[in-house]
C-alpha cells in the first residue's frame, strides 16, 4: 500500500493525486445518441451499477442501458461500450473532493485498467481486483512513461466505470 492511500476493511481512500471523473464526457450526448437504449428492472441486488452517481442500482430501480463513448481526445483505442445509469436522474453524479473513498461498486469488482499518454495511445493496462484500484493505478502513474489518465472497465462485461486523471 502507497503512503498516500489509507485503507481499511470498509474503505479505500483516494489520494490527491488521483482525479476521479466519473462520466468524462457529457451524458446527455449518449442519451441523444442514434443507438438505441434498453430499460431494465433490477432484479438482483448489487448489479446494474450506475455510472453517474456510482452506486448500484436498488432492487425496482428502473436502469437505462445505453452506449456512452468516455474519450475526450482522438485515439485508435476509442471505443464506445455499455454502461447503466438509473433511468430517471434519481441520483447526482458523484463527486470526490480530496480524500474521498473509493465506490463500493469498484472496489467490490474485477476491473480492467488501461493507461494512456496525452496522445491518447495506451502506455500500460492491467487486470486487477478492485480493492487493489488506487495502489496500481499509482503504481502505473509512477513507472509508465508518460501516462496522464486511466480508464477503467468493468473486466467481465467490459463497461466502462470511471476515468482517473494524474492531479
């Protein structure tokens, strides 16, 4: 563990040096979007985890599936991917001032991380547990050349989750 992240059973800190983005680009061009989106009932606690408030969805939630494209610069690498957010916007996107802790909807998941430079081009990538998050995603930030973001997906079905920014 960094000296920068003070972890516990319940909790992952996220350091200052890591900037949390859930939802990097605007949500609503997703929405508008020519694919079409899906609603579902949530049926199964601890699924259907909502990228703008981070949080999985509560049983009865109605989710809406949709693609969202998180890039914010040109690269080979752009994909978009599904995610859920809760349908009706019953939740605010999540925020995480200085020492914040690590969502539970990550911390709890197999995570697919891929690191990339200004350019845009990957630098580094990794498949990791959740809990191990912010201590490899600083690693990465320390020994990749060059790496400024990281993307993070959900490693089984390959959704995005968050983007973090070098601070």
């Amino acid at each position: 563990m960094s000296s920068t992240q003070h972890e516990t059973r319940a909790s992952i800190t996220i350091p200052s040096t890591l900037h949390y983005r859930p939802l990097p680009a605007p949500l609503a061009q997703a929405i508008k979007h020519d694919a079409p989106s899906v609603i579902r009932i949530v049926d199964t606690p601890g699924s259907y985890p909502c990228r703008r408030c981070l949080q999985d969805g509560q049983v009865g939630d109605r989710m809406r599936l949709l693609s969202y494209d998180p890039w914010l610069g040109a690269s080979p690498y752009r994909q978009p991917g599904p995610i859920f957010v809760h349908e009706e916007p019953i939740c605010r996107k999540a925020e995480f001032p200085v020492h914040s802790t690590l969502p539970e909807q990550q911390r709890k998941r197999e995570l697919s991380i891929r690191a990339f430079d200004r350019e845009h081009m990957m630098v580094a990538f990794d498949t990791i547990q959740g809990e191990k998050l912010v201590s490899r995603v600083e690693e990465i930030f320390e020994q990749a050349g060059g790496a400024e973001y990281v993307h993070v997906h959900y490693a089984g079905p390959g959704c995005f989750a968050v983007r973090i920014d070098r601070a």
